[in-house]
C-alpha cells in the first residue's frame, strides 16, 4: 500500500518541479525513480514488476 501523497489528502503544497514532485506510484518512495516510458516506479519496485510489464533482462 503506497503511502498517501496526494495533495487533496495531505493538504500539502504542491511542487511544480524537482524530487519533491514525483513519487513510486507503487510504494510512495522519492529516491531511485524511473520515470521512462511514463513508469513512475521506484527501481527497487520496478524489478519486482519488470517482467510483469514486458521488460527482460539481457545477460
């Protein structure tokens, strides 16, 4: 379960750009985001997730 970062259930100020703005749509983490393709995960919850959304891994 993320934690609640939406503005309307936080009633915190909105940040139009940098660390602050974006957040793991999966666990609610700052740090390490992969924001390519629009993914907006973590990368420690992007590996548990990869294969699930077509990515794979070459050796």
């Amino acid at each position: 379960m993320p934690k609640p970062r939406d503005y309307e259930i936080t009633k915190r100020r909105k940040i139009a750009h940098g660390k602050g703005s974006r957040w793991c749509k999966r666990c609610g983490a700052y740090n390490g985001l992969i924001q390519q393709y629009k993914l907006f995960l973590c990368r420690q919850c992007f590996r548990e997730v990869a294969q699930h959304l077509g990515f794979y891994k070459y050796e």
